[in-house]
C-alpha cells in the first residue's frame, strides 16, 4: 500500500513538472528570439523600449522559475559532487532523502511563504514598473516566485519519496519515463 502510494506521489508530481519544464522550454525560445529583436532595434534603428528589456528579464526568471523542478526531476541540478558519484544506490538514496527533509524542503517551505507575501503586496498596490514605457503588473512574475518553489516542492516530495523505495528495497522508477 506504501509503495503504491509513493509511486503514485512520484509519477504524479513528476507528470507536472514535465509538463511544465517542456513548457516553459519553449519560453527560451521567444527569449532568444526577443533578444535578437532587441539587439537589431538598439543597434540598427538606435531606439529602445523598457518594456522590451524587462519582458527579457521575466521571460528569464520564468525559465529558471517553471524549469527548477524539472531540473531535479532529471537530476540536471547542481550538486556538489565530491563523494555522491561513488555512493552505492542506497547510500545515495539516503543522502537524497536526508538533505531533501533538511534542506530543500525547509528552503522551499520558507521561500514559498516569504514570496507570496511579497507578491500579495505588489499586487494590493497593483505595482507595475518604474519606467513610464515599462511592463504594468510586476505581481505576476512576484506570484511566479511561489509557483516555481512550489514546484520544486513538489519535486523534492517526489525525489523523497523515490528515496525511501530505494531504501525499503523496493524497485524504484525510472526517473527518464
């Protein structure tokens, strides 16, 4: 019943942050595409709008924001790896679930928190950019702050979860599925 229920937290929270990872993929697109856009505008016809640089920035942040729980998904995170790699399946897993309960989940529990409230602010004030020429609404990519942790969240109860099969002795799933 255990292993049922666990395999279920990881395929189904895995299913998300594919869907939303491969998503947001298509957001680098339209960014390098705005930004030879931008390049040609400043350099050729010598104009520059705000708006145009800051779209570069959000579009950026909801790459990195939406794309953080795919990332640990396939395990493309940064990782200090001075001993991990020579770590037998079990000893990985329980370092895995050990800083996932220590570290990530508490961090993502914390930014989660602190970033709604900051985004609800902006919102109340219905904050927008301080360039007359600039994006409106700056609380939506605050609000992304919360959703891409959440995410993450999601994906760390996930990792944890693919821990504790590898470490009941249960077959664990391919994270590549």
């Amino acid at each position: 019943m255990m292993k049922r229920f666990l395999e279920f937290i990881i395929k189904a929270f895995g299913a998300i942050n594919e869907l939303v990872g491969k998503a947001a993929s298509w957001l680098t697109l339209i960014l390098v595409l705005l930004v030879c856009y931008n390049v040609l505008m400043r350099k050729v016809f010598d104009t520059a709008d705000a708006w145009r640089g800051e779209l570069e920035w959000h579009l950026f942040a909801l790459i990195f924001l939406l794309g953080a729980g795919y990332a640990l998904k396939h395990e493309r995170h940064v990782r200090v790896d001075l001993f991990y790699s020579k770590y037998k399946p079990k000893d990985k897993a329980l370092t895995d679930l050990i800083g996932g309960l220590v570290f990530l989940i508490p961090w993502c529990v914390l930014v989660i928190y602190y970033a709604w409230s900051f985004a609800k602010g902006a919102w109340v004030i219905n904050e927008g950019s301080s360039n007359t020429d600039g994006l409106p609404y700056r609380f939506f990519i605050k609000f992304a702050i919360s959703i891409g942790i959440g995410l993450l969240l999601l994906q760390a109860i996930a990792s944890i979860a693919e821990s504790v099969l590898v470490l009941i002795g249960a077959d664990s799933l391919n994270k590549e599925e």
